[in-house]
C-alpha cells in the first residue's frame, strides 16, 4: 500500500505517483514532492484556492 503521493508525478503519470516507503526512497522527484497518503479524496492536492490575497492588519477583528 501507498504512504506517499509524488505531487510533481501525478499530472503527468498518476500510475507511478503512488509510493511505498521503499519506492519512495528510489523515486527520483526527491522526497519535497512528497505528500502524506490520507484517508481524504483530495490526496495529493494543495489546499492552496487561487483566491484573492487579503492583508489583515492589527485592527481587524477576525472572530
């Protein structure tokens, strides 16, 4: 079973981004692609929405 997802890889070959510790010690990406294999369908995807950048100052109340 998989415990790591390569980021870069699975755009481009998904069939080879799924990773068993020893394969991901051999994979050639290079372990800062890596990304956690979780119980969630958004596995190997950034949380990161392409939304607008907000700047919060010290007078914002945020709750």
């Amino acid at each position: 079973m998989g415990s790591d997802v390569c980021s870069s890889c699975l755009w481009e070959d998904e069939e080879n981004a799924w990773l068993c510790k020893e394969c991901a010690r051999k994979h050639d990406c290079g372990e800062e692609y890596f990304l956690p294999v979780v119980n969630s369908p958004r596995v190997g995807q950034c949380g990161y929405t392409g939304g607008e950048r907000v700047d919060i100052d010290s007078e914002t109340e945020l709750w």
